[in-house]
C-alpha cells in the first residue's frame, strides 16, 4: 500500500487517483452489444449459445424447478439458515421504514394535487456468479423489492455460481423464478424478453464490467437502479484504531478485486505512525488470505494511505472519493460525520466493520461506486417504485390563472397550448 502525504503531492494529485478508470472499454462494449443484439434477435437460441460460449453449460430454456429450489434448505446447515434468516428479517425491517406513501392536498379553492405512488408489476435481478456465490446478494435486492410491493421478480445468475445457499436465500427473499444464465445474455434477456425469459420493468444488482456495460446499453429499454462496478472501502482512521482491525477492513473489500486488481482500498489519517502500522499489519495479514492474489493484486494496484493534518481534511480527502463504504474509526466518529458529504454506506465506529453492513445490518449493500456517491444513493425501495403525479382544477381556479398560462405559453410560441385554455374561457 502506498503511502501518500497530502502536504507533499497535493490535492490535483489525489483528485487523479480518486478519478476511477470507467468501465466503459470500448473493445468490452463493442463485445455487449453484440450479444444484445444476438439476444434480442434470436433469443433463448443466442441464449444457448453464450451459455455454451462463456459458462460451459446449455441454457435450459426454463427456469428452475421449484422442487430444486425447495429442497435447498435440507442440503444448507442449521447455521446458514438462521444467519439467512436474521439477515432477511433485518433488511425487512430496515425497508419497511423506506416506504413512500400516496398523498393527496386539496387547496381552499377546490384544487386537487397529489401522487400516487406504485410498485412496479415485474423486475429482474442479477446476482454474480463467476468465482463465488452471493447469497447475500439476492437478500440485499429481492428483500427491498417485495417490501416496495413488486409482483413478480425473477433472478438471473451464473450457472457457475449456483449452489444451495443461493437457492435458500431466494427462497427466502421471494424470488418467484430463477434463471440460469449469467453476463450480458443474461441482462438482455431481461430487458428484451425471450421465448422463456419475461421482460422486466427494471433491472438491478452489481456485476463484471460486460454486465456492468449491458445495463448501461439497455437503459431506456428498462430502467437500471445503477452502474456499480468495482468494490470500494475508504477507512478514516486516527491514533485509537487498532491497526489489526482496520488492515483488516481494508482487505475484507480488496479480496473482491479479481486478478485484474479492480477492487480499491484507501486508507486517510492524520497520524503517520498509526497509517505505517495499519499498512505493516495489512502486509502480513494478506499471507494468510484463501484469496491472497486477489486481495493483493487490488492492494497493488489501487491501495493508497493519505496522510492529512487532521480529521476535518481526512473528511475532505473522503468526500473527494466519494466511497461505496466509509468507515468512521476514530474516537469521536458523531463528531465527524457532519463533515461527511458524500458516502454510500457509512460505518460508524470500531465495532462497525464493512462486512456487518455487506451481510446483516438491513441497508442494502448494493451501492453507488466510482464516485457516483456524489449524486447516487444505495439500493432501496425507491427503486422498486414509480410515482404519477395528480390534479384537479375546478373552473373557478382555471378561470383565475387562465390569463397566466396565456401568457407563457405566447412566450413559448405554442398557440395549440394556448387554445387549449382559451376555448375553455369562452364558458367563463
């Protein structure tokens, strides 16, 4: 992990190294849409072919049974299935208190305003599956989904990635079916629809960079909650972190990274001794790690320690990264957080770890990368709804503001705009 003083490279320096790469290559979007356009045009059968292609494997053309998906509770232990269960009851909980309601005003003079507010009939979710399985996943997505009212959701995922604990988790979230198709084909599927797989109103949850840029290409098709990419964690930390914890923080989000190093850890403090501690203990604790490679090539590539002349700046130095997860580990983490603007998840203190927000809390761990904290926020049911907006007038207070619509409507050179109104005041 490199060491940075903020007073020696300066913040031109540090906005270059918070400015991400995009996941945009144009060699990987020009590969998307490809198989978009295969998909949309040939459906299940170019389905077929990029399940061969890319995962080994025929695309059943159905999604699975519900006696596979109900029978994956007998082959889980008794303690994933009560971690699963906590955790659902806890996201539960959590989105409940997110839900937005109808309203309706009616003015003095008879005006009637509102809006309406309504789920959405059908979304997909895609939960990824290459080199692991997330079951946690399809809590964080399908638990706010059904919270927010949706009628049917249907998952995609690698065929690579399934296994019991996947199924138990959907099951227990309220997926209603799943489909074994994982990538671009997968999101295609469920923005274009095929002979087996419906047409979703939205599609949401994280993948690679090829899923990442296919919801990016079928945005306006269906909606998308966001683009996240890579894995990030920025700790803030002071003289009473210990090093041990916070090292290993930082590394619970490099092992996402890939070979290719993708995943970002940063560390920002205004004590140099407690950052050469933190990387001294991050350096031994990475031998001992089943993902090793993965952690260690996210370390090299992407993992930095600022130091700063005090917290008010190391809340700068965050803001300028805008990360998915900021933890606050210092000795008066309350007194920080006002200066924290932009942040997906934010940790509040030392017995709040990244991995208690990635799996148990209640918030869902799909959140804003890149710096999109900076105008993005974490999933939520929010994204699982739609809102028409209501109104009323009655004649008198048409009457009144008629004049008033006249005349901005003669500003915009829109006379059908104007007629409309005008007809309506020869009964005045």
């Amino acid at each position: 992990m490199e060491l940075l003083r903020l007073e020696e490279v300066g913040w031109e320096a540090l906005r270059q190294r918070a400015a991400q790469p995009g996941a945009f290559d144009p060699a990987i979007e020009a590969t998307v849409r490809e198989i978009l356009d295969a998909v949309r045009t040939r459906g299940d059968a170019a389905l077929d072919e990029f399940s061969r292609r890319f995962d080994d494997t025929p695309y059943a053309g159905q999604p699975l049974p519900y006696d596979q998906i109900s029978e994956a509770s007998e082959q889980v232990s008794p303690e994933f299935l009560d971690a699963c269960m906590l955790a659902a009851e806890n996201i539960g909980e959590y989105h409940q208190r997110q839900r937005q309601q109808s309203w309706l005003h009616e003015t003095p003079d008879g005006i009637l305003m509102g809006q309406l507010v309504r789920p959405m009939d059908r979304v997909g979710l895609y939960v990824p599956g290459g080199t692991a399985s997330y079951p946690s996943t399809i809590l964080m997505t399908a638990i706010p989904a059904r919270v927010a009212g949706v009628q049917e959701i249907i998952l995609c995922t690698s065929p690579r990635g399934l296994s019991p604990e996947l199924l138990v988790a959907a099951e227990i979230a309220g997926v209603d079916e799943i489909y074994l198709l994982g990538g671009a084909q997968a999101i295609a599927a469920m923005a274009y629809g095929t002979e087996s797989v419906p047409r979703v109103d939205k599609i949401c949850g994280p993948g690679n960079p090829y899923v990442v840029t296919a919801k990016k290409l079928v945005f306006g098709q269906v909606g998308i909650e966001s683009l996240p990419g890579p894995s990030e964690i920025l700790v803030i930390a002071d003289e009473s972190a210990r090093p041990d914890w916070i090292a290993a923080d930082l590394l619970s989000q490099a092992e996402h990274g890939g070979m290719d190093g993708a995943s970002v850890a940063t560390l920002v403090s205004p004590s140099e001794s407690t950052a050469k501690a933190i990387i001294t203990e991050l350096e031994s604790q990475l031998q001992g790690l089943q993902r090793r490679q993965d952690a260690e090539a996210s370390i090299r590539a992407h993992g930095i320690a600022v130091i700063t002349r005090d917290l008010e700046e190391a809340a700068e130095v965050s803001n300028l990264f805008a990360p998915e997860h900021l933890e606050l580990s210092v000795a008066d983490p309350l007194a920080l957080l006002p200066l924290i603007r932009h942040a997906g998840a934010i940790l509040i203190g030392e017995w709040t770890p990244e991995p208690v927000a990635d799996y148990i809390a209640g918030p869902s761990h799909v959140l804003p990368t890149g710096g999109t904290a900076r105008f993005s926020s974490p999933l939520s049911t929010d994204d699982f709804i739609k809102k028409s907006s209501l109104l009323r007038y009655p004649k008198s207070a048409l009457e009144r503001e008629a004049d008033a619509i006249l005349h901005l409507a003669a500003a915009e050179g829109l006379d059908a705009h104007a007629e409309s109104v005008r007809r309506r005041m020869k009964e005045f």
